[in-house]
C-alpha cells in the first residue's frame, strides 16, 4: 500500500490518500434460474456449499468477499497475481 499527498485548492491544505494495487473478483452461477426452477432446494444446498470453498479459497489469498447476493461472489483481492492463482483452483474445482 502506498501513501500519497494530495493538495485540493489551498496549497497548505493536503490530505493523505492511502492506494494500494486490487483486483476484483466477480462470479455468478450459469443457468442459476433454470437450476432453481428444477430443483430450488437442491440448487441453494449446492450454491451455498460452493459460495463457502470460494470464500474460503478467497481468504486464504488475503482476499476478502465484499457481497455475495443470490448467486454471485463479489471479492477483492489484494494484486492481480492473487486472483489469477485464486481463479486457477476455482476451475480445478
């Protein structure tokens, strides 16, 4: 993480801006609405077992899941290299 000083209008006013190099991570289910209207239950045990692994796998990569609504995963990944190796486990899987 870096850290920046900005000046906005008056030269003795700065303000610290904390940056740092992310990746985001977005991911839904394929045909989620015809996977619920054949099997709803079946459908949510799977999705809620799949969203834990990705949670978990995301932590382990000093990721962290922002949201994760229905059937989408929303991360942030600390560099890009992170969630290319977090994205080479979710297709073994």
């Amino acid at each position: 993480m870096t850290t920046s000083r900005l000046t906005f209008g008056d030269p003795m006013t700065t303000q610290e801006v904390k940056r740092k190099l992310a990746a985001i991570f977005s991911a839904d289910v394929k045909g989620y609405s015809r996977l619920m209207s054949e099997d709803e239950k079946g459908t949510v045990r799977t999705l809620n077992t799949y969203k834990e692994v990705m949670t978990n796998l995301i932590q382990q990569h000093r990721g962290r899941v922002v949201d994760a609504p229905g059937d989408n995963v929303l991360a942030e990944l600390e560099v890009l290299w992170m969630q290319l190796s977090v994205l080479s486990r979710f297709k073994k899987n």
